[in-house]
C-alpha cells in the first residue's frame, strides 16, 4: 500500500481537519503575541529614558541601533504567544468540563 494513502486513511480516522476558525483563531493568537513582545522590546529599548534627566516621550536614549531585535522578539513572542494562549485556553476548558462535567453536542 501507499505509504501516503495509508497516511491519510490512518490520520483522517483520528484527527479531525483543522477548521478555518482554528487558523483564524491562530493567527490572532500569533498577533496578541507578536504586538506584546515588540511592546516588551520597545519598553526594554527606551528604559533608559526613564531615568531623571530623560524624557519618555519622544524617548531620548536607544539600547538598539537596528530594528532587528523588534522582528526577532516579535516572531518569537507569536510563535509562544500561541503555545501559551492555547494552553491557557486548554487549561480552561479542562477545569470547566471537570466542574461541570462533559456536554453532549447536538
């Protein structure tokens, strides 16, 4: 047999396909991540602005020269943005079930 036939036949048995409100709900999870890395990043960027002497806003003083820590720290804050908010949502959703116990779909 079809190593890719049997693949597909064994992989379509357990695991249902991925919805489009799945990846919808996955990329709005890569964002809220990526948006609150590049917040982290652009406060650890001004924070020596905090200082007596420095204004905030427009910051005087940067720790970086390159916009390269803010692609890196946003594309790392998204990819764990949607590990952690799924595995908060998975935790939620256990405790729920577990408290209320398991409903039937209709």
């Amino acid at each position: 047999m079809n190593l890719r036939r049997h693949l597909h036949r064994h992989l379509s048995r357990h695991r249902p396909p991925v919805t489009h409100h799945e990846i919808i709900a996955d990329a709005v999870f890569f964002i809220i991540g990526a948006l609150l890395a590049t917040l982290a990043v652009f406060i650890f960027d001004i924070h020596w602005s905090f200082y007596p002497g420095n204004t905030i806003f427009p910051p005087n003083k940067y720790i970086f020269t390159s916009p390269e820590p803010y692609y890196l720290g946003a594309l790392i804050g998204g990819v764990l943005g949607i590990f952690i908010i799924k595995l908060l949502l998975l935790g939620i959703r256990e405790e729920r079930e577990e408290i209320f116990g398991r409903r039937k779909k209709l």
